[in-house]
C-alpha cells in the first residue's frame, strides 16, 4: 500500500520502532523487552521507487521519554518548499536506524505516491 502525498505540502509522518519479539536485557517499552529507543539515532529521507535518487533528508524527532509508551515514537517533517521539489511519482521513505551500542539497522521502505498539487 502507498500513501498519497501530495507535492509541495507539508510533510508529517509519525511512527514506532520496535523490534520483532522480546530483546535480550530489554528492559523499557509496555512490555519491558525492547531496548530505550530515546538512545537510538534516527535518520531519514525520501527516494525514487527504485531507492536511488534521494529526493532529500527529512527532519527526524525521536519522541521516546520515560513514559513506557512513548517508547519507540519518532516524528518526520519536511517543509512545503522541500517537498515542491519532489517529483511526481511513486517514491520510498527510507529509514536508518543506530543503536545505542553503534550498530545500524534499516527499515523496510515506506511506500509514498507523490501528486502534482491540484490547486496550483
């Protein structure tokens, strides 16, 4: 499934790390097995389908607190002047991830169809 997103609007997108299952000395989140996700570093940015051409880097606001459902939180906002300059068509937000310990891990792609803005 693609979300539609349409070019030249504000970018905000929110979502959750979480890694699949318990984690060994996991000790924050609901449950108390996954890591302190308030210590990871987020990257992220929007590319063409075929994960190549970088549209551009996009804010990244870890939200993960002391609160246990907090865990794991991020917020991602790009102003509508950067996205006037993604091109129409199906794009891929991908995500970087790295841990605490220095070890980075990838998310799968987000899957984006960008619109020419109707009102223009």
């Amino acid at each position: 499934m693609a979300y539609d997103f349409y070019q030249g609007s504000t970018f905000n997108f929110a979502g959750t790390l979480q890694l699949t299952g318990s984690v060994v000395g996991g000790t924050s989140g609901v449950n108390k097995n996954q890591p302190d996700f308030s210590q990871w570093a987020i990257t992220a940015a929007m590319y063409d389908s075929e994960g190549v051409v970088n549209y551009g880097s996009i804010a990244v606001a870890n939200l993960s607190g002391g609160d246990p459902t907090t865990n794991g939180l991020y917020n991602l906002t790009a102003t509508s002047s950067q996205t006037s300059t993604w091109p129409v068509g199906k794009a891929q937000l991908n995500l970087k991830v790295t841990a605490a310990d220095g070890s980075i891990m990838y998310a799968d792609p987000i899957w984006f169809r960008i619109k020419a803005t109707p009102l223009i």
